[in-house]
C-alpha cells in the first residue's frame, strides 16, 4: 500500500523496542480498548475494556470526551500512554480508478486528479492513503482511502485530552486481516461493527473494496437486530462496482468476531454464498503464530489488538491517516522567513502593477465601446421595437418540452447505482418542482443535491422532509429558471 503520508515518526530510540502498547478501536460512541505486553517473543493481554461513551469523538467537545476517555481507562487500570488507534470505518472515503498505460512518473498526477474530482471534499482537507492491485486479467487499479482532516485533528485533540499519545491511526478490518490468510484468489471480510458490517474485498495484493453497509440492524423494542437479507443486498451491489474477472476470482468469506451476531449472519449467508461457489471462514480466535509471536491460546479477534499486536511487532498496519508533525521552529521560520517576505512583497508588487494595468486596458476598451454605441443606438432601438412586435403576434404555443428538460435533468442527477431513487415528482406552473423518494444513506442525498444545484436551470434546491436513517426518506424541492430548456 502507498500513501501520501511522510513515514511516521515515533519517540521510541533507535534500537530500543517498545514492550507495551495501548490499542483503541473507535466506532460510533463504542470505544474498545486492548493493552499488550511484549516480553520474550510473546503478547499477552494484560487489560481490556468495551464501553459506550456518553459523548461522540466526532460530535463532542474533545476536552469532555478525552476526560471520560481517561476515567474509563483508569477505571480499567490501564496508565499506558502509547497506543494505537482504529478510526470508525464510516468516516473512510473510497474511490477505485483503473491506470491507464501511463509511465511511472505520471501515476502521482493521475491519481491526485482523480482525487480531486471523486472525492466530496478539497484536496487540501483529506488525509489519503493508496492501495494498488492487479486484476486476474493483469489490468492494474488503485484504490484510495481518504478521511477528512478535520475528524482526524478532531480526534487527535481527544487523545490529547486523555493524555494519550497516537502512535498509528488506521482502519481495525485491515488489521485484522492476516497476509498469509486466504489464496490467491479474492477474499471478501466481513466484520459486525456497532453502527454497521464492515465489508473489505481483496485481491490481487490490494484492496479492491472497503466500505461499511449501512442498515444492517434494525431497532425493535430496544433491541438490535441483524438485517442479513439488507446485509446480501449491499453486499451484491457492491460487488457488482468490482471489474467481473475480479469478481469471478472471489472464492472466500471470512467473517471475524465470536458474538451472537457473526455466527447468525455465517449460517444466513451460507446458503446464498454456495451457490455463488464462496466459502465462509468463521474466525473467531488468533491462530498460535499470529503477527509471528506467540499468543495465549483462544484469544478472541479484535480490531483493537490487531491494531496494537501490529504496532508492537513493527508491522504495517495498512492504511495510515495519522496526520503529519512539525515542529515549532520549522513553523516559526515558515512563517517570519526573510526569503518569505522578499517574495511575498514581490508578489504583492507585481500582481499591484497588473490589476492596474487591467484597469487601465479596460477603460480604453469602454471608451471605444461607448463610441460604437452611439453610432448604433438608432437601428438598435428599431431592432428592439421590431422584436417586441414579433412577441406579441407569435404562435401562442410553447415548443420548449418544458417538463421533458426538467425531468431529464432530474434524472441525471440522481445516481446510476440505485442508491437514491424518486417516488414521485410534482411539477407546478412549469417551474415549481417537487420531488420525494428514498436514499441509501444521507452522503447519497447530499451528493444527489449537489449534482442537481450544478444545473444552470436549477435554483432555490431545499430539503422539506427528512426521515430515517437507512433507507433515508426524503422531500425536496427546487425551481427551474429560463435558459436551457431549448436543448431537445
């Protein structure tokens, strides 16, 4: 895996290997929490912790969530300050992108432009990491991952807070999975998270997908329930975006934890998978020789210990988001440089020069229009006189197909996928339009919204109703100006 993060950097010494390690796996406002020992070639469990805090890292005042952080781990007995943290998996973006025959050099610049036109977000506000694999059919793709850096700060000032220290920030499913697990063909992991299945597809030395499918429980009378048939059908959605050869080489399922949900959901989707010629793996435990250490027997897989055991061995985690360092005095020199300013007053003086020079270019340019103008006012104004009277007397029908555009436009913003669909569609007086239907989830709507405002015909597009979270009912409604319409 590639990605657009400076090695990271640790405060242990060269040659000195850490003998402890704290790993903390986020999802939602469920924190699981791992503490591991290091000591002649084995990893024992010395404590652990799974609790719901009260307040959201992604929602909450860092400084309140880092103290009930804190009075969790005391509370545990943990005092290590060292860890290693698994990001929720919902915050992570994913785009694929076939390379084309370009050379090596040009790759980097490829990619950047991909990004920057697949991903909601500036460039600048992602923290991005790359995963290359080759197809069975030797087509080469490249799968990115990016998280946005405000939720990464966000969650660095919580740590902070709890006087915590980060040492790696990834994902828990890519840490779960084992290198040597699997065959050489595709492997599809699924993983029961608190807000939804974690699903990763790889293949070919690479992730080829990862995504979290939302609803996939279902509250009833204050209990969740497991949603298998939702479950199958994101799951054949979202292997139908894999190239087909790709897709055909898929012949393992691995599902991870030991709860009543995983096993419910193995015994649910075997039927369906064996057909399709797919094997289910139940892993429950670490085999003895994980992570090439010894392990106490039956320890049960977590996201969490993956993601410390790895960092303990001085093993990849996968992806990496941990934001980039710099220290103070490379930020003061940055800022006061002599060179700097130079440059920037430079700057300053020539971009001065130019926008006068464009204003004196453009009162030249008004002075010999207002000169033209008046040579022409005249037949102008009998030009005008003429076409308010073809108005008057032209046919009285209209042969715009009005409702054709609107319609046409409507439906080029909603996705191929399926992932947002219309119920019905109310359009008054010609430009008045109302839609309602339902969405995957709420990214869906918003990337569904977005395409419509690009529209130049589009104005006023407002969200009326909201319900639900999976599938997410939804209202809106937009008016349809002049200009376009004529395209038919």
């Amino acid at each position: 895996m590639k990605n657009f993060l400076k090695p990271l950097k640790t405060s242990l010494k060269p040659g000195k290997a850490a003998v402890s390690i704290l790993g903390l796996a986020f999802d939602g406002s469920h924190l699981q929490g791992v503490l591991l020992k290091r000591s002649n070639g084995s990893i024992r469990v010395e404590q652990s912790l799974s609790v719901s805090l009260a307040l959201n890292p992604a929602t909450g005042d860092p400084e309140l969530v880092g103290r009930e952080i804190r009075n969790r781990l005391d509370e545990a007995g943990i005092r290590e300050r060292r860890c290693a943290v698994g990001v929720p998996l919902n915050w992570a973006l994913t785009l694929q992108t076939k390379l084309p025959d370009l050379a090596d050099e040009d790759v980097e610049s490829f990619l950047q432009i991909e990004a920057e036109r697949g991903f909601p977000y500036p460039f600048d506000a992602l923290l991005i990491s790359r995963s290359h694999y080759r197809s069975p059919a030797g087509d080469r793709y490249v799968t990115q991952v990016a998280v946005p850096r405000e939720l990464l700060l966000r969650l660095e000032k919580v740590l902070r807070a709890a006087r915590l220290r980060p040492e790696t920030f990834s994902l828990g499913i890519l840490a779960l999975q084992n290198e040597s697990a699997g065959s050489p063909n595709g492997v599809m992991s699924l993983t029961i998270e608190d807000t939804g299945v974690g699903l990763l597809v790889s293949s070919g030395g690479g992730v080829a997908i990862l995504r979290t499918l939302e609803g996939a429980f279902e509250t009833e009378g204050g209990e969740k329930r497991l949603q298998s048939e939702q479950i199958a059908r994101e799951a054949r959605i979202t292997l139908g975006q894999l190239p087909s050869d790709v897709r055909d080489s898929l012949k393992q399922l691995r599902i991870f934890g030991r709860n009543d949900e995983a096993q419910q959901l193995a015994e649910e989707l075997q039927p369906r998978l064996e057909r399709m010629g797919i094997r289910i793996e139940r892993v429950r435990n670490y085999p003895a020789g994980e992570f090439g250490v010894s392990l106490p027997a039956d320890t049960p897989v977590s996201a969490a210990l993956s993601l410390a055991a790895r960092r303990l061995v001085s093993r990849a985690t996968g992806f990496e988001f941990l934001p980039p360092k710099t220290n103070q005095w490379h930020r003061f020199t940055a800022r006061y440089s002599s060179r700097t300013l130079r440059f920037a007053g430079a700057a300053a003086g020539s971009i001065a020069a130019v926008v006068m020079l464009a204003f004196l270019v453009q009162e030249i340019q008004l002075i010999r229009l207002r000169s033209k103008w008046s040579a022409m006012a005249q037949k102008v104004q009998q030009l005008d006189d003429m076409q308010q009277q073809i108005k008057k007397y032209r046919p009285w029908f209209d042969d715009s197909l009005r409702t054709l555009s609107i319609l046409r436009r409507l439906s080029e913003a909603f996705p191929e996928d399926g992932a947002v669909s219309a119920k019905t569609v109310d359009i008054r007086e010609l430009g008045n339009i109302t839609c309602s239907g339902t969405a995957r989830d709420s990214q869906a709507l918003l990337r569904t919204l977005d395409q419509l405002r690009s529209a130049n015909e589009v104005t006023d597009v407002k969200v009326d109703v909201l319900h639900g979270k999976s599938p997410l009912q939804f209202t809106f409604n937009f008016h349809w100006g002049p200009g376009g319409a004529n395209e038919h």
